[in-house]
C-alpha cells in the first residue's frame, strides 16, 4: 500500500511540474513569436499546483520528512514512545479523513466555478485536497501498523539524510 501511494504522490507532483512548466513554456514561445497568448497555460497553475503540493505532502509523510518535535521521545522509553506514535496516528487518521469528508460538501460548492478558458471545473483543483488528505490518512494508518510491529516504534518512517544525496 505505501509503494502504490508512494508511486502515486511521485507521478501527480512530477507530472503536475512537468506540464506546468511545458504550458508555460509554450504560453512564452507563441507570445514572443505572434504577440498574444493562447489562454489556457495560464489556468493550468491553477488546476495543478494543489495537485504539487498534496502530492509533495503525502510524499513527505511517507517518506518520514516533514519537520519533527522529538523532545519528548527522548524522556519516553520504548513502551511510552510506542503509545505516543500511535496515538499521534490515530489523531492524524481522525483528522484527514474528516477534512477529506468535509472536502466533498466543498466540491459540490465549487463544481459550477468553471475557468473560462479551458472550461474546466475547480472541482479539479479542490479534489487535490481531498485526495492528498486520504493519502496522508492512509499513510497513518500503515504507520500504525508499522509501529504496532516495529521493534522500536522510533524507527518508523525515520528520516535518513543520507537517503537525499
């Protein structure tokens, strides 16, 4: 399950970089060569950058990087730091799902906001939320299990610098 969600945030956030910067470009190119644009790259940032973002997100918290308060780990033991992940994860899994609920009644306000160029609907770019809160949430509870199974609960999702070189 993390691999597929893993594999998942990497194509949305890259795929959504790549044609942003490919729209834009070619936006740049027509209007240095006839003077006027073409319209639509200039909603594709719209639509896709909430896309980048969630996916850089679940990608972030699959891979254990997003930025960490670890006072506390230090004067808990094995046992205590155990219980302190997983209800951390419980928190996050209660949390993320509900905002991705919430994020549906939202979808059903924005669908008949449409951009006016490429008549697509701002449902899109509000879907990245929701689909980026179920990922995270998912992802919480894959850590939970993984906690619950680790020898030491502090290993999970561990962020290991060497690993960015």
């Amino acid at each position: 399950m993390d691999a597929t969600i893993e594999v998942a945030g990497a194509v949305t956030s890259i795929g959504s970089l790549v044609i942003m910067f490919v729209s834009l470009m070619a936006e740049v190119i027509v209007r240095y060569f006839t003077n006027q644009g073409m319209g639509w790259p200039t909603e594709m940032p719209n639509i896709l950058f909430p896309w980048l973002v969630m996916g850089g997100v679940v990608l972030g918290a699959q891979r254990g990087q997003h930025i960490a308060v670890t006072a506390l780990n230090a004067l808990l033991g094995r046992t205590g730091n155990r219980v302190l992940l997983l209800a951390q994860q419980v928190l996050i899994v209660c949390t993320f799902f509900y905002l991705a609920w919430v994020g549906l009644t939202v979808l059903q306000i924005t669908g008949s906001e449409m951009y006016p160029v490429t008549g697509i609907t701002a449902r899109w770019a509000y879907l990245a939320l929701i689909v980026g809160f179920v990922g995270l949430g998912i992802t919480a509870i894959t850590t939970f299990v993984r906690i619950l199974l680790a020898d030491n609960p502090l290993s999970v999702r561990a962020h290991h610098l060497e690993e960015d070189v």
